[in-house]
C-alpha cells in the first residue's frame, strides 16, 4: 500500500544553534515519504544559510521567506505551500526522535479520519529542566497515555505544539492557523476539541522538548497569561457553559478577579465563592464573595474554579465529586 506524505511544517526565527539537530533528526525518521515546509519568520541570525544547505541537498526540504511578520503568518505559508495527505508541525529547536513520523502515521492511517494522533514528550535543557516543566510533562503525558487529553483542556494546553499529526481533511475542517490569535497552539487544541477529534492513545516518548532562556514561549508576549485566560474564557463560553445551570467562579486571587471582571463585563450572571476567611463577605466589582459550602444550596451549578495551590485542587475536586459533580459538565479547573 502507498504510503501517505507526511507534510511537516516549521516556523524559525534566529535559532542557528539548534536548527541543524532539528532537520538532521527528520532525515533520521524511519518513515520516509515526508515534505518539510520550513518558513524562515524574518531571522538575523545564519539561521536560513544553514536550512538553505540542507535544502540544496534534499529536495523533500522546501524552504521559503515569511512575507509577513510572526509564527501565525509562517504557519499560514507553511500549510498553503504544503501537499501532504497529513499534517504535523515541528518546532525549529526540538528533536524527533527516529520512529515518530512512523508511529503517528500508522496510528492514523488504522483508525482514519476523525482522529488525531499524539505523542509522549521529554523536555530537556543543557542547564536542566525546571520543576515547572517537569511537572508539565508529567501531567501531559499522563493524559496523552490515555488520550484523555481534553479531560483538562481549560488547565493548560493539552496538545503539545511540535507533537501531533491529523489528517489534512481535517486540519482544514476546523480552519487551522486562520484566526489571528495567541497562543496559537492553545487556540488550535481548542479547535481539534471543538471539532471532537479523538486524541488516540500513545505510551512512546515521540518528541523531544528544549527548553532554554530566550525561547520564544518564554520571551514573547503573546505566551503571557494575560492571553491565556481570554482565549480560555472564550471557548468555555462557547462550547461548555450551560446557560441553564448556574455559574459559579471559586477563588479571589488575580486569576478569578479577572475571569469575574470578564464576565460581569459580558454581562453573564455567576455566584462567587471562596474558602479564604479574610474574603468572605467582600464586595470585590458589586460581587459578595460567598463561602464555598454555599455551593449546596446553589441550584444546578457549573463552575470555573481558579485555585492554582496543587493541594487545595485535590481537596476541591474531592469535594465536588462527593456533591456528585463531574469534570467539564459541572466544573472546570482554569489553572
């Protein structure tokens, strides 16, 4: 049977260090039938000499000029250059590791359409990984092992950016990289969840993550939280919120006052709770802020809730399951 081409598509911006890895880690790829679309975003650097030797030397390497400025332009150029019967896309500093392009490839072709396949990631850094990364990993990968990923979809993005490939039918299906809108790759894991594409279950590290200082998701202002929320607190409004239940957001840090500034500014009606004693009964934007056991008297609630504290989430969700609420229907976590 013919093998479908894969089309891989990369932004790059000024990362001479590591683009090399990153191309020489595709050529390695056990499965061969792939085109790389590899769109140079206005770099400085000898990042687009280096793409352009490798491009001389294999004509699967297509390599172009972003003719408009940032990583959503040059994923746009990417796709409309591409041919591919499957997309991906791939970051200019990560590694693949040798059998990724198979293994997602055959996940797809055997269940089809409809389907997105993923991949377990490792983060790695010369100076090492954080805890925050680390805990990253750990917490999506536990998800990607299951394909349960959209379980938490309003925590964090639940698809990582350089690691999944969808059929192209349906990277169209959903107007993939159109909206001009950051996180980009927050905004299309809402979409492949809006469009209720299966996350297929995946128990192999596929991708390897770098992490380092001037990473663009660590400098550029688009990846701030202040993008976050908005893009969260739109799509909860458009595919979860219940306007028949009542709406409720648990926690007074900066996080819920700004989610319940939001919503009083759409004009959408909720109930505030907490569990901090020194909030209790103050009136924060025309809001009392309630005690969170007034939750059972609140008629047929739906939740955001906004506490970060790892331990308070552990104790909240065992309390909501013991008012026989459950994940994404009744409430969501934001953080």
């Amino acid at each position: 049977m013919q093998k479908l081409l894969v089309s891989i598509l990369i932004p790059f911006k000024n990362t001479q260090e590591f683009i090399g890895d990153c191309i020489q880690s595709i050529i390695r790829q056990t499965y061969t039938n792939w085109e790389l679309i590899i769109i140079d975003d206005n770099s400085t650097d000898s990042s687009f000499t280096i793409v352009k030797e490798f491009a001389k030397k294999d004509s699967r390497i297509k390599l172009f000029k972003n003719s408009g400025s940032g990583i959503i332009e040059a994923l746009q150029l990417a796709f409309s250059q591409s041919e591919g019967d499957l997309i991906t896309r791939m970051d200019s500093d990560d590694i693949m590791r040798p059998s990724k392009l198979e293994v997602m490839t055959s996940s797809l072709m055997h269940h089809g359409k409809g389907n997105l396949a993923v991949g377990l990631v490792h983060y790695f850094a010369e100076e090492g990984i954080k805890s925050g990364y680390k805990s990253y990993e750990v917490w999506l990968n536990a998800l990607t092992e299951k394909g349960t990923n959209y379980s938490e979809i309003y925590k964090e993005c639940v698809i990582p950016s350089p690691c999944w490939m969808i059929h192209r039918d349906d990277f169209t299906a959903c107007d993939a990289f159109n909206p001009n809108r950051y996180p980009e790759d927050y905004d299309l894991a809402f979409r492949f969840y809006k469009h209720g594409f299966t996350c297929l279950p995946c128990d192999v590290v596929l991708h390897d993550w770098r992490d380092y200082s001037h990473r663009t998701s660590r400098t550029d202002e688009h990846y701030a939280q202040n993008h976050f929320i908005p893009l969260k607190i739109d799509y909860f409004l458009e595919l979860d919120y219940n306007p028949d239940k009542t709406l409720f957001v648990w926690g007074a840090g900066n996080k819920g006052k700004f989610i319940a500034k939001t919503l009083i500014e759409k004009q959408i009606d909720f109930e505030w709770i907490c569990d901090n004693p020194k909030k209790i009964g103050k009136d924060i934007y025309g809001k009392i802020l309630r005690p969170f056991k007034d939750l059972e008297s609140i008629k047929n609630p739906q939740g955001i809730i906004t506490v970060a504290n790892k331990e308070a989430q552990i104790e909240i969700r065992e309390y909501l399951d013991s008012l026989k609420m459950n994940s994404i229907k009744d409430y969501v976590f934001f953080c």
